[in-house]
C-alpha cells in the first residue's frame, strides 16, 4: 500500500519545484526518511526528469544535491552543484584515442533507456577506442542484452530501482574505486548511477556527461536521435546506433512477439477486452505468437487470462528480458506497449507497432517513442479507442502478410 502521507509530501515538493517556489524543508525531509524514499523518487525526481524541460535538470539539482549531503556526509550540497554546472556543459573529447585503456559506460539501469540511448555510445566507442577495454558499468540484467558482444566487457554494479535512499547511494564508493583508474574516461549517459550525473566518480577531465533531459531542448527530437547528436558532438563518431547483442535464440522464430507488461502504469493499457481480442485476432490469422509473461504478480495473470480467451495456442516467454529480446530479433513483428521490448524491436529493424499511453507530457511522448531503421506505427492508447476494429483501422502493419 502506498504511504499517503509521503505521497502528500511529495506532490508538495513537487508543485514547489515546478512553481520555483522554495521547497518545504519539513516535507523533504521526510522524504528522506526510508518511509518516503519511495514517494521521493516515483513522484518527485522520476516527474522532474520525465517532463523533459531544460530548466528542470537546475531545479533537480539543487533539490537533490541537499538531499545526497544529508545521506552521504563526504558530499556537500554546494559543490555538487558547482560540479554539475560544469559537467553538464557538452565539451569535445580532444585527447588521442590511443592514449585511452579503459572506457567505462555507465548503463541507465532500465532496460529500454540501456537499448535507446547506451547502446549508442557503446557502439561510438567501439569506434573510437578500438585498442581499449571497453565496460559496459551496470546490473547482470542490462548486461545481458550485451553478453554476447566480445568487443565489451562487464563491470557488475547493482542498483536496485525500488531500493531505499541510502541503499542507492551506498554504491557511490564502489562505483568511484572502480572507475579511477589511470588512462580512462567515463562517459555518463544520464545514468541513475549517478543520480544522474551528481555523484562525481572520477577525476573530472574524465568525466563525459550527456544530460538527455535537456539536450535538445524545446524540439521534438527521439531519445536515439538525440544520443547520436551528442555522441558526434562529443567524440566525433558520426554513425553511432542502436543495437543489441544478447545470447543467441534457438528453435524457430515466431512470427509475432508481444509485450504487454506497463511498469504498474494502468494508463499504458488499452482497457479490455483489446488484449485478448488482439490474441484472437492474430491467432485468427494462424500467425505464430510469442508473448512476453512478464514480472509475475498482476501482470502475469492478466497476459495468461488473454491467452486463455484468445481460442488458440499462445507461446508464453518466461525466461530473461535478453532472451525474449533475441527472439524479438527474429521475428517478423513485434507489438507491445511502450516498453523496452519496442526499443529493442527498433533498434534491431523489425516491424513494429507500439502502443503508447500514460506519458506525462507531450515531450516526454516525442523522446521515448521508438525509430529505427523498420517500419514502425506508433498510437497513442488514449486516442486509439477501446474495440479492436478502431485499432486496426491504424495499424496497417497487422496486415501484412507475417510468415
């Protein structure tokens, strides 16, 4: 059950934060105790960054720059805001390539953020660096989508998403030993390592920031066509782009893979029966369909109840989001919720149609919708109506011919 007195603080701080009114020092700290954490983050930083407006990234700032001072008592709320002024200013990389041994790439920790927006400096770096060791810098489940990769190696931090304050924080000493060490560079795509981009982890001339909440600032711009902006900008690397490269998939490809996992975000969803009449639709086509089970709980018990009505045979994924990504690979279509299974579909070029709802603006709708080189059909939930016939009649890619 959600704590409603934290929640009450938090959508105090937050409209303070938004109006540029001073914040309520006693709702903050609150926040801080282990009862609000979670408030603190679902309601007050994930809002701020998800808004995708320029000035916002100051105002998160300065609000969490005292919020890490009272928790980690090493770091003082005043010079993490002069750092951050710094590092958040784009500067070229003007250094010899060769004169570079290790090159730490922090992951974004989800999984979508790791395919849209890490995976393109991964793939810059590989360019750049190719004498280099080369880390991936993240949890195993991020990594997986990578394993496969020679040309990277891992760096295992855990962060846990759900996680108390201080439990997040408590990776900053591990994280800062790990990537000082001579003749490297650390590049930082907005990751929640960092409590994106105000812990400093190491000397500062090797620190490489790309701040995605502002970049771009007022246009419409995709996360990935931002991240090859500043990747060019940045390190000169032109024709960075998305891509995974998780252990291969094995038995034989299903026509169809679907996601309809939302994160506990209900306004992702079309209302039911879109679901299973999606299902019966599709079976109806004898098309072979693959469906991701998801995390269990609610979620799980809702994509099986689809299966069950859908009149056909419905494959079920269990295993791990990498190997559901490899089979998403190699199918011939890919529909889901805005998730990180269409990041995936994007960036591997297969057909796709996503199904896009309960963004908390219009930016942020912009910045996470998928591109890549397939074709792809993005609607919006809201808009899409509740009956089958209304979405089909913008999706053209469900009929085209899938086997």
């Amino acid at each position: 059950m959600p704590n409603t007195s934290a929640e009450q603080d938090a959508q105090e701080v937050l409209a303070a934060c938004l109006a540029g009114t001073p914040r309520p020092a006693e709702a903050l700290e609150r926040l801080i105790e282990p009862g609000g954490n979670r408030a603190l983050f679902g309601t007050v930083v994930e809002r701020l960054a998800d808004l995708f407006e320029p000035r916002l990234c100051g105002v998160y700032a300065e609000l969490f720059s005292e919020v890490i001072s009272r928790v980690v008592l090493d770091l003082h709320a005043d010079q993490l805001l002069e750092r951050y002024a710094r590092v958040r200013q784009p500067r070229r990389f003007d250094r010899d390539p060769l004169s570079i041994d290790h090159v730490y790439v922090l992951s974004r920790v989800t999984l979508g953020a790791d395919v849209a927006v890490t995976s393109i400096v991964l793939d810059a770096v590989k360019q750049l660096f190719p004498n280099a060791s080369l880390y991936f810098v993240g949890p195993e489940k991020s990594w997986e989508l990578f394993a496969a990769d020679s040309a990277l190696e891992h760096l295992p931090i855990s962060y846990g998403r759900s996680g108390a304050l201080l439990d997040r924080l408590s990776i900053w000493p591990e994280l800062r030993e790990a990537l000082s060490t001579p003749r490297s560079i650390v590049i930082d795509p907005d990751s929640r390592l960092t409590q994106l981009g105000l812990l400093p982890v190491c000397a500062e001339e090797n620190y490489y920031f790309f701040e995605s909440r502002s970049y771009g600032g007022d246009s419409d711009e995709a996360l990935p066509d931002l991240t090859r902006r500043w990747v060019a900008q940045t390190f000169g690397i032109e024709k960075a782009k998305p891509f995974i490269s998780p252990l291969p998939a094995t038995g034989n490809p299903a026509d169809v893979t679907i996601s309809l996992g939302v994160g506990e975000n209900a306004a992702k969803r079309i209302p039911d029966p879109f679901e299973e009449n999606l299902l019966r639709f599709l079976v109806d086509r004898e098309s072979s369909i693959l469906v991701d089970r998801g995390a269990g709980g609610e979620e799980a018990e809702r994509v099986e109840r689809a299966a069950a009505h859908s009149g056909g045979r419905v494959g079920m994924w269990d295993g791990s989001f990498a190997g559901f990504a490899a089979r998403i690979a190699r199918s011939s279509l890919y529909i889901g919720y805005d998730s990180a299974g269409g990041h995936v579909a994007a960036a591997s070029g297969v057909p796709m149609v996503s199904i896009f709802g309960g963004f908390a603006s219009e930016r942020m709708f912009q910045r996470w919708r998928p591109v890549g080189p397939g074709p792809i059909q993005v609607i919006r939930a809201g808009d899409a109506g509740t009956t089958l016939g209304e979405v089909m009649a913008s999706l053209p890619l469900l009929n085209r011919d899938l086997h």
